[in-house]
C-alpha cells in the first residue's frame, strides 16, 4: 500500500465489487515509462474488477495515455507487470493479446466496407466467412448501424466511424475493451449519445474496459470508477462520487469539478448555516486554504454583505455568480436561478458557507 | 438486438457514380486557357510534325524491322525486373521510415534524390563494383542501375501515399484485432496504397522504357538504343518507333490510371496522380 492508499486512494478494486465474472481482471503494479528525459509514468498500480469501466483522467502529458497503449501492447514499460487475470501478458505482442482498442482518431480501414470492418479481426480468427459475416451484422445492428453495412468508411459521419470502431473492437469478444478517447474528435451532441452507447453496450456485455480521456464530464458520467493521474502516477481513483465529494488531493479536488479556494483567515470572516454549520470547527491552521464546491456556498443580497458580485452566467436551473470577497479573491456560487433575483454584478451580497470544505490544504 | 441510435448528419459524398459534376470543365480567366493552349502546342506540335515526316504507312513496318522484338523484349523484361524489385525494396522501406523512423524522413528525401544529380556513368561503375558475378555479364545487369534510377520516383509516390494515411493508427488497429505484420501489410497497407504502388509502377515502367544512356554505355540494345542505332539506317522508321514506344506507354500509363482511380475512389481512398497524392477527406461529426 502506498501512502495515497493509506488516505484512501488505494487503486486496488473494492471489495465485493466485482461486477461481471465474464470479464478479466487487469493489474497493473509499479508501471514506469519514460521518454528520453521525459518521465511518462512513474509506478502507476491499477486494478480492473471483471466487468467494470475504469476511467483514466488527468490532463495532457500525465501519462493516461502511455498507460493504455502498454496495456494493448503498442509500448513497452520500462519496468513493472501487465497482468490479464493473473496471467503477465508483458511479452505477449499486441495482436496476441485479445484487446478491442478504439481509437481517438478515425481508425477504420479506408479500403474495407464497414461491415468489413467489423469482420477483419473474425477473419484474423479464422473464423469462416458465413459466420463471420453474420457475427459482423449482429455487432453492427447491436450499434444501429445495419443500414450502412455496405457504406465505406469516407461515406460515414465521425460518430457513425466510431460505432463501427466499437462494433469492430467489440466483435473479437475481447477480454478487456481499450478506450483512447475515442469520442474527442466529435461534437457535442453526437458525444452524448455514443456515450451513453458505450456504456450501455459495456455494461450488456460485460467487458472490462479502461478508457482514457481529458474530459472530466465523459469520466464521471461513464465510468464505474475514476481514476485520477499526475506526473505519472494515480492521485486518487475512486467512485464518480466519492472522488467529486472527497478529494484526496488539492489537485484532484481543482481537477474535478469547480472548486473555490478560500484562504482559513477569510474563511473565519464568512456566516455558516446547513450541514456547515453543525459542529463546526473555525480552527483552520494558519496558512491553509479551504476548498469549497460552488453548491457550498450560497449567496443573499445585503447592503453591507461581504462581497460584491462580478459576473453572473446563466446555467438553465443554475445561475453561476461569482464574488469578489475582500482580499481580490473571488469565489464561484451555484444557486438555484429562481433564489438569484437583484443578484446582479456590482450588488453587495452576503456569502455564507452552506456545506464543509471538501478539503484543507496547504496555502500554494 | 436492441440498438441505440442516433440522428447524425452523413456528409454528401455521392456526386454520381463516376464522380464527376458540371465542374469538370471549369470556368477558366482567359490568360489560363492561352496559357494552357501555348504549352500543349509545346508538346503536340513536334508530335504531330514526327507524324507527317513518319506518314502513317511506317508503322507497321516497325516490328519486322530487324532487331526490334529482341530490344522491344529485352526492355520489357528489365521493366517488369525493375518495377518487382523496385517495389520490393521501397514500399517496405518507406512503411519503416513513416512509422519507426519519422525524423529520418526528411534525409531519406535527400538520400533518394542523389540518382538524380548522380552522373549515370559513376551510378555504372558503383553497381559494377558491387554486382554478384553472374550479373555482370548479362543485360539484366541493366535492373540493378534502373532500380537506383527510379528509386526518387518510387520512394516519393510510396511517401507521398503514406503521408496521406494515418499510418501508426490503421497499424496498431490492425495489431489490436489480431493481425501481425504480414496480414497488417497485406490486408490494410497494400490496399490503401494501390495508387501510390500503381503510381510507382507507373513511373519505373516509363523511365525503363524510355531510357537510353545507361543501357548504351554498357553496350546493350534496349528499345531506347535500337531505335537510336537504326536511325542511322532509316529516319522515317525510326521515328515511327519512337513514336509507337510513346504512345504504347501512354497507353499504359492511361490504363494503369484509370484502374487505379476507379478503384481507389470506389474504396474512398487517397485520390493519387501520378506525381501527387491527396488525402480523402473523411466524414465529419
């Protein structure tokens, strides 16, 4: 156990939470990975429970990325083990070792038809050509895509390409599913539904998947447990949740989600009320700062409030509103839109502390 | 089987089966088209006047000539010897440099180019000091020059075919379903590079048949030096059979063209010419 176990932060998978006996289970222990002078993982330890989405999230150069590709066999850690239920599979190449990869850019085969596509790696199999074709057509009516069958991938649109790619990984019934931020190149909406595909089609099947992204919305809305990284090495992985809620690291509490900063002395100067309010402790060390959500913070117009208001955006049934507060620091507030009339920038307003600080850390 | 779908724009890519609209006559400024009619006139007039001092009645006369099915067979056989050994050394040498060695890109260009500059007689003399015995006195001698010859042709048109791929990924994707190397090149690589592999056919075929220095310094009567040497006897033929090797190779190169463009936009792949390559464009989101 590392020391960021001890606070919580273990990435050995929970008890009792293994989701689905058909997946594999995939460890990763003391993974490191460098690039002449850069440093792309320094020990990372992971457990996969069969059957469950783990997501890897940290932001560009963290090493999510050279983490995955040495789990599909595309790059070579320096040291440490990959290991698919119990078994190392570091020497095993790539196209052994029965991993479905989709890819972050367009990974179709120019040249094959989509359900062509999909039936390369059955071919690969040797599996014959009737029962390949009709192993192809199930994997793309379960991705809706039946009627395009026949289409070759530049007549796709970019989330129909990733469907097929996902048909296409899924349909050699892998033993682990590999996701490379494989909606990153699509726009909005198209993102939402092929998540929301993925999941589904993950969570039907059973698959043990690990996917990488940068975006934190895509993580936690996917996936059963996320995994945070830093220079290397996981910061804290844990439940959506439990990691939104219970930050092990100032740096997962700012990465996730909205977070103020509150200096402790500024903090003493701001009215309680809510769950913050019950047994609450002002004894914040000197030199410490709070970090609080923007939902832990409420605001009311004063004409002698402790603040005054810069800016506000409308969010549908949330209004984000920041706050000056003395010292030049300003503080983001979530607040139903129908509790936000006469908010408006330049009103003083009273900031109150609705919930604890999520964390206390040390001043940066 | 239940399936999520969603409502997504597919980007036109249909213009019709052959893929040609009213556009395929552009509205051109004036200057272009004079422009146009000045270069084209550059390179028909002296065809059309080879024509008129040939007269149409030489041609068939051409392949009784003597000599003429030796030479005409021997090109064609260093042609098909070059082209296989050319492919065979460049395309896989262009797949590592693109997907091992990116930074060595940018010499490879300069290495390749050096035939070009390279006088031909010093290109003989480093193939002889390097040819296996049993080469050297034959005419297919002549290969081993024509390969180093159309190497800057070849390795370009494989470069420019790979640049227009996204190489690493369609190879790791076809690792990651189970295909090694060989099925990788075969099944994936090779299709999607028909039109840099036809262009690079299309090329060394050309220059083999067309060329005359190298096989006239080392003695041997390719097509390009039986022609030479018979027009000394009569001018008429000989500029007939000039004339008969152009346009049988811009027959060939037309063909090879087309095959490789119909396919190749059939498949959506890269569209190639012979000396350009550009990138497909893929569907949007």
């Amino acid at each position: 156990m590392t020391t960021k176990a001890a606070r919580g932060t273990s990435a050995a998978i929970p008890a009792g939470d293994a989701r689905n006996a058909s997946g594999a289970t995939v460890h990763l222990q003391d993974l490191s990975r460098s690039f002449g002078p850069v440093r792309a993982l320094a020990g990372l330890n992971l457990d996969l429970a069969p059957g469950e989405l783990v997501a890897l999230l940290g932001p560009s150069g963290c090493g999510k990325t050279t983490a995955l590709r040495i789990v599909a066999g595309f790059e070579t850690a320096d040291s440490g083990v990959v290991e698919v239920d119990g078994k190392d599979v570091s020497p095993i190449p790539a196209a052994k070792r029965d991993m479905g990869m989709v890819f972050q850019s367009y990974s179709l085969f120019p040249n094959m038809s989509a359900q062509d596509n999909v039936a390369f790696g059955l071919r690969m199999r040797k599996l014959a050509g009737a029962g390949r074709q009709r192993r192809a057509a199930e994997l793309l009516e379960m991705v809706g895509l039946s009627a395009q069958a026949r289409q070759y991938p530049h007549q796709l649109s970019g989330g129909q390409q990733q469907r097929v790619a996902l048909a296409r990984a899924l349909a050699i019934e892998p033993r682990v599913l590999l996701l490379d931020e494989p909606l990153s190149a699509l726009d909005a909406k198209v993102r939402l539904q092929l998540r929301e595909q993925i999941r589904a089609l993950q969570q039907r099947l059973g698959t043990t998947t690990l996917f990488v992204t940068h975006d934190q919305e895509e993580a936690l809305s996917m996936a059963d447990r996320v995994g945070v990284m830093k220079d290397g090495t996981l910061e804290q992985i844990a439940t959506p949740s439990e990691l939104y809620a219970h930050p092990a690291t100032a740096f997962v509490a700012e990465f996730v989600g909205i977070m103020n900063r509150i200096p402790s002395e500024m903090l003493s100067l701001i009215s309680r009320s809510g769950a913050a309010a019950d047994g609450r402790d002002d004894g914040l060390p000197g030199e410490t700062d709070a970090l609080v959500r923007p939902e832990g913070l409420r605001i009311a117009a004063s004409p002698h409030g402790n603040g005054i208001v810069t800016s506000r955006t409308f969010l549908g049934q949330l209004t984000r509103v920041s706050v000056r507060l003395s010292g030049d620091v300003v503080v983001q507030v979530d607040q139903q839109s129908t509790d936000t009339g006469g908010i408006t920038p330049g009103a003083s307003v009273e900031v109150s502390l609705v919930d604890p600080p999520v964390l206390v850390t040390d001043r940066t | 089987m239940a399936a999520v779908t969603g409502d997504e724009i597919v980007p036109d890519v249909a213009a019709g089966p052959g893929g040609r609209s009213a556009a395929a006559w552009p509205r051109l400024p004036v200057w272009r088209w004079v422009i146009l009619l000045v270069v084209g006139g550059y390179f028909v007039i002296p065809l059309i006047a080879a024509l008129r001092f040939t007269g149409v009645s030489s041609f068939p006369s051409v392949i009784h000539q003597e000599g003429f099915s030796a030479a005409f067979e021997l090109s064609i056989k260093l042609a098909v010897i070059t082209t296989a050994a050319t492919l065979v050394l460049m395309l896989p040498t262009a797949v590592y440099v693109h997907l091992r060695l990116p930074r060595l890109r940018r010499l490879m260009e300069g290495i390749t180019i050096l035939p070009i500059v390279i006088p031909p007689v010093v290109l003989i003399v480093g193939v002889l000091e390097i040819a296996p015995g049993f080469l050297k006195s034959t005419p297919y001698l002549l290969a081993l020059e024509y390969v180093i010859l159309a190497m800057p042709f070849a390795y370009r048109s494989f470069d420019a075919g790979l640049r227009a791929l996204d190489l690493q990924t369609l190879v790791e994707a076809a690792h990651s379903l189970g295909a090694g190397w060989r099925s990788t090149l075969w099944r994936v690589l090779l299709p999607n590079l028909r039109a840099s592999l036809l262009s690079a056919t299309v090329l060394t075929v050309a220059l083999v048949l067309g060329e005359f220095t190298m096989a006239s310094l080392d003695l041997y009567q390719t097509f390009p030096v039986w022609i030479v040497a018979f027009d000394q006897t009569s001018g008429p033929i000989s500029v007939a059979a000039s004339l008969l090797a152009l346009f049988v190779t811009w027959i060939f190169l037309l063909a090879i063209s087309m095959i490789g463009g119909r396919r190749s936009r059939r498949a959506g792949g890269a569209e190639v010419s012979l000396f350009s390559v550009s990138r497909r464009s893929t569907g949007g989101s």
